[in-house]
C-alpha cells in the first residue's frame, strides 16, 4: 500500500522508523456494493506497545525522533 503522494507528505515523513512509518500506510478498498465510490481502510490501534497504561504518547514521540 502507499501512494506517490506519501513522499512528499511531511507529516509522514516525520515518523523515522521506517517500521512505524510503513504501520499507518494502509490500501483503501471499494466496499462491495458501494455506488458513491466510498473507500475502505482498516487501522488497527495499539495505544501502547507492551500494553501497559500510562504515557504511550511519550513512546510516540520516541519513534517520531527514530
């Protein structure tokens, strides 16, 4: 998945990792079905790593900075 777009979108661009990069690169799909020409994306959210509570935005930041 990706689009010719994602090279030049610096909010992307910013998550250094490229493991953490390529995890909100997502295809969009046509539901079957669907006249308006909606799309379909799957993410799944994972609030943190280890699935402890506490400060998973400080672990964002983290990977951000690679």
């Amino acid at each position: 998945a990706g689009a010719p777009q994602n090279a030049g979108d610096f909010v992307l661009q910013g998550i250094r990792d490229p493991g953490a990069r390529q995890s909100v690169i997502v295809p969009f799909e046509r539901p079957a079905g669907e006249p308006r020409g909606d799309l379909l994306a799957r993410f799944d959210i994972v609030l943190a790593a280890d699935g402890r509570l506490g400060r998973p935005d400080l672990e964002y930041r983290r990977l951000l900075r690679g």
